[in-house]
C-alpha cells in the first residue's frame, strides 16, 4: 500500500550513457516525502556511478506537518557534491504564471558550469515580478501557507472518505505532501482508454492520465485537490454518478 524506491532496478539500469538522474523530492504523482536513509542511499548509488542529481523540490513547503521534507542536498555531503536542486514558490502561493524558479548548487565547480551557461544564454533573470512575487510569498505567506495545508489535508481526508463510502473500486494513496492525489483505479477494470474517457466524456472531469507517468501509471489518475471543497464534492458526485451509470 505504499510507495518505495527500487535501489536493486535502479542499478540493474544504469550503464556508461547513463549521467543525470531527476529525483522528484517529494515525489509526483506519488505525493511522497522521501525518507532521510533513502535520500543517503540514493546519493552513494550516484555518485558511485558519476550521475548527477536534479532534485526538483517544487512541492517542499507543501509537506504536511507530520512529514519533514529532507532538501537532497543538505542529506550528506555526497548528496550535495553530486547534485543541483530547483525550487520554486509557484506550485505552493499558485503563481506558476510569474515565472519563479530558482537554483540551489552547493558544490562549486558544478555551480561555476551551471550558471556559466545560464548567463551566456540569457536564462538567469527573471521579471520584476518574479522576484517581488518570490520574496512577497516567502516574507509574508507563512501564515497563507499553514491555512492552505490545512484545508488541503482536509480535502485529502474528504476524497479518502468518499471513496471508501461511495467509490470502494478507487483506492486513495493519501500524499504526504502536495495537492495531487493518486487515484488507483485498477478494480474498475477498465483499459486505459476507456478508464480516460469515463472521466473525461462521462464525468466531465479533466484528470491527468496516469499513464503519462510511465510504466505502472496505467489504471490510475492524478486528481488536483487544490480547490473549494464543494468543487471537490461536485466532482466526486459526477464521478460517482458516470460510475453507477455504467
């Protein structure tokens, strides 16, 4: 019923081509907030086989408060030395729009090389917006931030408790963190298309497929739970209703 990293296929596939890895810290669709150990071992597998890390920390400050987020870098100081991360405040204060990525590289030769290329193609400014947006969240948002995860946990337990009383075939992974939740839809026993086209034509709900998330995605979807409850409640019913219609 849960999630874990595969270290024994992880390294069945790595061979000499091989030289970045994306870790998604915490996880998506998975909603998973990476164990500190898993975070050790990850870094020793890699930098045994000199990968490079991306570590996308895009949903860090969404961690619910019984789950610390462990940043990759900050786990050893192997994991810093082989590794880039990429934050944002988009996904949390929703101002994906303005453009507010950033970088961070401890170790100081891959910083140099980085951001040596980032310069030279004009990549490294962002708009005004951008910054007076990134610091407004994270000077003033703290307590936006904590009202948001709350609401949010409580639209998780809102669709867990749904789908156990209404829609026993859709099993909820309940996240650790995020706004996205994995949808287990294997004991409707559906194709792929088909499980697409009950959402979407039946339902009218716009999920994305889990599909796209590769190998053992099928027979599942993503729902975005960032939303007024009684949007999440009016879904649930349409779902409910295409289900039962069927």
């Amino acid at each position: 019923g849960v999630y874990e990293m595969d270290f024994e296929n992880l390294e069945s596939v790595i061979d000499e081509h091989c030289k970045v890895l994306i870790l998604c810290n915490p996880h998506n669709p998975g909603g998973i907030v990476w164990k500190k150990d898993t975070l050790v071992k990850l870094a020793e597998v890699c930098a045994q086989h000199d990968i490079l890390v991306i570590s996308d920390e895009i949903h860090a400050e969404m961690a619910y408060p019984q789950y610390t987020h462990h940043p990759f870098a900050t786990v050893s100081e192997t994991a810093a030395n082989c590794s880039i991360t990429f934050m944002a405040p988009s996904k949390t204060f929703n101002i994906a729009g303005i453009v507010t990525s950033y970088s961070i590289i401890p170790n100081a030769e891959i910083r140099e090389k980085f951001y040596s290329f980032m310069e030279a193609g004009e990549f490294n400014a962002g708009t005004i917006f951008a910054y007076t947006a990134t610091e407004a969240a994270y000077t003033y948002g703290a307590e936006w931030l904590q009202q948001m995860r709350m609401y949010i946990t409580e639209n998780v337990r809102f669709v867990d408790d749904y789908c156990k009383s209404k829609l026993p075939k859709i099993k909820v992974y309940p996240p650790q963190a995020s706004f996205l939740v994995w949808l287990d839809c294997r004991d409707l026993k559906l194709s792929q298309a088909d499980l697409v086209s009950l959402f979407q034509d039946k339902a009218g709900l716009l999920l994305n497929d889990g599909s796209m998330f590769g190998p053992g995605g099928e027979g599942h979807m993503r729902l975005n739970i960032g939303c007024p409850r009684s949007v999440l409640s009016s879904a649930l019913d349409a779902l409910k209703k295409a289900i039962d219609k069927k």
